[in-house]
C-alpha cells in the first residue's frame, strides 16, 4: 500500500474523526470528566483574581487600610494554591484510565490484524502498522489526557472571561474582541491546510519504520553484500523528507502563532490606552482598569493556546483515521452451511482433498491479467500423499495456501473429507491442516513454544516425537534443549535447523491433513535422506500435498500431480508421468525428450 499519500476520497473532518474514539474512550468518561471539571475549576478560579484585585486596588490602596489589604491577599494565596492543586489532581485523574484506553485500543488492533488474510498484509509494509500500533496509539491518547480537556475548559474560560469584561466595561471589551474575527477565520484555513501536512508525516513516519525493520531483519546480506550505504541513503532520504514535512507544520503552526499572539497584544494595548483615558476622565476606576486588564490577560493562554490545541486535535484525527483505517478492514467470516451442505464428513468417494474447478488471481493482479489458477480439478484420496510439481512461479505455493484459506479461492471449491472449508470454521479447520512452508518462521520464543504452536495440548512425548521425525537432534546440543531460546527469526540457528524446526512444528499435532511446501530444500543429502525416512512414517497416517522440486521428495508420494499454465496438467506416478508427460520429464530431468507415440500429456 502506498502510505506517503492519504487514502484516496473526501477526508473525513476532524470532529468526525475524533468522535470515532467514543467506543474506547467511553470507559474513562467520568474520569476525563473529571478532568475537566478540575481544571476548569483551576481556571475559573484564575478569572476571580481580578475581581480580588479590583476590590484590592478601589479598596484597601485607596484608601491606604493596610489592615483590610491582608485578607484579600491571603485570598489570592488560596486561589494560587487551589489553582496549582486542581492542575495537580487533572493529571492523576486521567492517568491510569487513560493508559487502559490506550492498551485496549492496541490490543484490538493487534487481534484485528491476527484475524486479517494475508493478502492483506501483503499489501502492508510491516513499519506502517507498527507505527499505527506505537506513536499513533501515543497521540490519541495524548489527546484526550490533554488538547481535549483544554478545547473545552479554553473555550469554556473565554466564554466567562469575555461576560466578565463585557460586565467591567462594554466599551474596552469590544476593542479586545476585535481579532476574534480574522483569527476564526485564520484557524479555519489553518484546520485545512495542516490536517494534511500531519497526515502526510505520519505516514512518512510508518514507511521509516519499514526501512528500520527492513534494515535491522536484513543485516546480514545487508553486510554480505556492502550495501550497507545504500540502505543508509535510503533512511536518510526518508529522513529528510520526514524532516521537511515537520518543518512545514513548524512554519505553519510559527505562523499562526505569531497572529494569534499578536493581534490580540495589538488589540490590548488599545484597550489599555482607552482605559488610561477613561481613568484620567474619572470614568471609570482605576481598580476597574486593574481588573479588566487582568481578566485580558489571564485570557491570553486560551486564545494563545487555540492554535497548538487545533493542530494537536489534527493528529489525533489523522491518527484515528490512520487507526481505523487498519480496524475497518473486512474481515474473512465464516459461511455457515446451508441446508443441501454437509456439516459433516461426506461419502467415502468425497473423502480427502478435493479441488473442483479452484481458480485464483491476486486481489492486486492487473485486470488484464489471466488467472494465476485456471480451473484446478484434483483429488488426493484418504491417508495418500500428493507431489505437487510444477515451474517456479506456476502456483504450487499458492494452491496450497488456498487449504488453511490463507488465501482465498476466487472460483471453484475445495473440500476436506467431503466439507467444503468455507463451511468450517476457521479455528477448526486449522487444527486439521498442518501447514510447513519452505520459507520456515521462528519467533523469539524457546525450542518448544515454538515447535508447539502446532499443538498447543501435546505434551513432552509428542514434541520428542515431532524433533525425532524432523530430525532436529541439535536441539539436544543447544545450551538449554527445547527451552533455548532461539531469538528473533531464529537467526541464531542455520537455515536446515529452522526448516527442521518447522517440519517438527507442522507434524507435532497429528494433524489429518498436512501440507509441506518444499519442507527439506535446506538440508543436506544425508540429512535429508533420514527426515525422508522418518516422514514416511508420519505420511502413511495423514492425507498429505507435498510441493516438491526434486526427484527425492517426489519419492515420498504415493502419486504427482503436473501444474502447468494454471492447470493440472497430468496426475499419475514419477514412473508413469516420466513416461507420459513432457512436461513432468523437464521439470525432472531437465531434458524435454520426445513424448511416446499414442499417450497424452493431459
């Protein structure tokens, strides 16, 4: 997916936006409430100093009482300190509640992105939606610790702030007031522009993510080759173009900035030389004068405060979009049978694996483009083992990601025992196939949980068993056995350990039907010589397809079956099909001789 652009339509607006965070931030509603009404209260409490000073000012340094001077101080003490502690008990309020959104929000975005296909990760660079599950997560809760609590008391404040000068004096009031006007107008073309700006270093800050991890996962060929500068040019490309985007923001919200805090000084200095006049003219007081400058200014930090809170609640939105854009994904659901399926295993003719008429094109595929499987009709029978060959690139991987649906047909059926595995549900169907990959994947776990994600129940004997038939006896060697820990894609071990690791973890549970994508490419010809022995063990209990490329594994299998130009081109045994098929015989042989007279390749 290209991330450096927002998704392409009208962008929704920000207050749409951000009331989309509702659902999660609901369970911490009285909390931030709360918070709100701790610091408005600090704020409000703000605004009555000028009324003390006033009577301060009119009273006691008029009439020179130092006496009546020392209670209304001590009242200004007490709303300093109320101030300062109702500050303090906002931020504890909010704390911990809004740590719990936080996590809850991640955890659902993590669950979400274990229930999406993987053509959709696929199309994801793995740095965008880790930095939706990181800093996007920071933002959103940052905002409604902070920029969402003070939109409202702010705005709250200068509500009161502004019927309090209106009360002092009209005439002052309307000068203050003047810039109210370019300013909304001003923050409103502002809202625009940098709602994009900030949408765009977001994304820009997912796709140097992906270079982080590209690099960090690839250090090895990374260094085996000396490209080491390139991938450094290419961070320092994204750097920069990072770097210019949050420049931009910066000259932006600078520029807003400087309006909303000049206009307003502009506006208060002729506010001031008004009152100085009325003063001087004994129409108005200068307690008065005192209180109406002072309420001016302690309005200065809503207003001032407008243009950082309206481009914080921009991020937020963008990374609530950003956020939801991930949790909006159609999930793959289970279809329940209908009243003429069978929910349950069907006849004895239908038994094993059955492909009818199975076709599939990549979801990106350009339109133009013919299927990548064009109609597969194949039947591999109860307790049999089907090789699977066919050139690189002709489908093998991909038919077999079609039985645990990791990806899903586009035409056609395939059925296990007679059910179609549409009708079953996704967690039992994964339970009775096994998947290998020739690409093998260790987590940073030990030997066992690893080996055991096949089979979470299966006890010592059964993980014993799978490592024996994978004939992973260095595990033995290994510091702490089966409790090493194997680190991070397992690097620690060679590339024949990891494929072991994974045949044991595809075999460990039994399973009725295995699928083993090219499972012992890594390993060397004794060593496969004697995981082909002990996997002949496993075959004659299961219902097996084994993607072969080499006349050894092709061995294992009772029959083969050809893919050709999306087709199943021939299905018999390595002797028959070396006899009647073509296109078998150069794939093993490399040789394409001449086919016997009077038998089909077909």
């Amino acid at each position: 997916m290209s991330t450096n652009q927002a998704p392409d339509g009208p962008r929704r607006s920000t207050v749409r936006s951000l009331l989309r965070l509702w659902p999660y931030a609901r369970i911490a509603r009285w909390r931030i409430a709360g918070s709100v009404a701790a610091a408005l209260t600090a704020s409000v409490s703000v605004l009555a100093v000028p009324v003390v000073l006033r009577r301060i000012v009119d009273g006691p340094i008029a009439d020179h009482d130092m006496a009546g001077l020392w209670p209304l101080a001590g009242l200004l003490l007490l709303l300093g300190l109320a101030e300062a502690g109702l500050f303090g008990v906002r931020r504890v309020v909010v704390a911990r509640p809004l740590a719990r959104v936080e996590a809850a929000m991640r955890g659902d975005l993590f669950a979400k992105l274990q229930r999406l296909p993987v053509s959709f990760h696929d199309r994801w660079p793995s740095g965008q939606l880790l930095s939706r599950a990181t800093s996007d997560m920071f933002t959103m809760r940052l905002f409604l610790a902070f920029p969402l609590v003070f939109l409202i008391v702010n705005c709250t404040v200068f509500l009161v702030g502004t019927g309090l000068m209106f009360a002092l004096d009209w005439r002052l009031a309307l000068i203050a007031l003047i810039p109210m006007g370019p300013l909304t107008w001003l923050t409103h073309h502002f809202e625009q522009r940098y709602s994009g700006a900030a949408r765009r270093a977001q994304d820009q800050n997912g796709d140097l993510a992906t270079v982080v991890e590209e690099s960090v996962l690839g250090i090895r060929i990374l260094k085996a080759f000396g490209r080491h500068r390139t991938m450094a040019e290419r961070f320092a490309e994204q750097s920069r173009s990072l770097r210019e985007t949050e420049l931009g923001k910066a000259g932006m919200l600078a520029n807003l900035w400087a309006v909303i805090v000049g206009l307003p000084e502009l506006a208060l200095g002729a506010a001031l030389a008004l009152g100085a006049v009325l003063v001087a003219h004994d129409e108005m007081s200068a307690g008065t004068l005192v209180a109406f400058l002072s309420t001016a200014l302690a309005l200065r930090w809503p207003v001032e405060s407008l243009g950082w809170l309206v481009a914080y609640a921009n991020e937020a939105a963008t990374a609530t979009d950003r956020f939801y854009e991930v949790m909006d994904e159609p999930e793959p659901s289970d279809t329940e049978p209908s009243d003429t399926e069978q929910a349950g295993p069907g006849p004895a003719a239908e038994r094993g694996i059955r492909l009818s008429g199975v076709r599939f094109r990549y979801p990106d595929a350009p339109a133009d483009s013919p299927d990548l499987l064009c109609g597969i009709d194949l039947h591999v029978r109860p307790g049999e083992t089907m090789a699977l060959v066919g050139a690189t690139g002709s489908g093998k991987t991909t038919l077999t990601a079609l039985l645990p649906r990791l990806y899903e047909a586009t035409g056609g059926t395939v059925a296990l025992d007679g059910r179609d595995i549409r009708t079953i549900p996704r967690a039992e169907l994964r339970e009775l196939v096994a998947v290998a990959f020739e690409e093998p994947t260790l987590f940073s776990a030990s030997v066992a949980e690893n080996v055991l994600m096949g089979a979470p129940a299966a006890g010592t004997e059964q993980l014993a068993a799978a490592l024996d038939t994978a004939q992973a006896h260095f595990v033995d060697r290994l510091p702490a056995g089966t409790a090493t820990q194997v680190g991070e894609q397992g690097l620690s071990l060679s590339g024949g350990q990891r494929q072991r690791l994974a045949l044991a973890r595809a075999v460990v549970g039994d399973p009725r039907f295995l699928v083993l994508d090219d499972p012992l490419s890594a390993l060397d010809v004794h060593t496969e010589a004697l995981v082909e022995q002990a996997l002949r063990r496993v075959l004659d209990g299961t219902t097996a397809l084994v993607v072969a490329h080499r006349p050894s594994t092709v061995m294992l299998a009772d029959r083969v079956a050809v893919l050709h130009e999306g087709r199943i081109a021939a299905v018999g045994t390595h002797h028959e099909l070396l006899q009647s098929s073509a296109v078998y015989r150069e794939l093993m042989t490399g040789e394409a001789a001449p086919v016997p007279e009077g038998i089909s390749t077909r």
